[in-house]
C-alpha cells in the first residue's frame, strides 16, 4: 500500500477512535445510572465468557449461512 493512502488510513483510524471516545463519553454523561449499570453487567459478562460467546457466534452465523444456500 502506498504511503499516501496508508496516511490517509491511519488519520482515518485516528478520526474513528476520537468520534468512538466521544460518543462514548456523551453516552456516559446522558445515559441513567441503571442502564449505565446493566451495561457495564453485560460487557463484564460478555468479557469473562468470551469463548462461549464466540462459540454461540459462530454457529449462528454457520446456521444462517446453512438457512441461506437451502433458499437458492
């Protein structure tokens, strides 16, 4: 990839994880207190069980594919 467009790419990046910061940000500061909490529970969950959630993942996608290719 040339230079330019790898600039270009990464300034983008840079772009995306300020706007992400601060909509996050907004998010905290306007969201109610128990959201905020039922949030931090699911992404804390979502953390410690990982491979579970990957596993469940994975085989939905696999299913929709399947659920896909009989349709045609």
């Amino acid at each position: 990839m040339p230079v330019p467009v790898k600039d270009k790419a990464n300034q983008a990046a840079g772009q995306a994880r300020l706007k992400t910061a601060q909509a996050g940000q907004l998010w905290q500061d306007k969201a109610p207190e128990p959201v905020r909490q039922k949030t931090a529970q699911g992404a804390r969950m979502a953390r410690e069980n990982r491979t579970l959630l990957l596993a469940t993942t994975g085989a939905a996608a696999l299913m929709w594919l399947a659920a896909r290719r009989r349709k045609r």
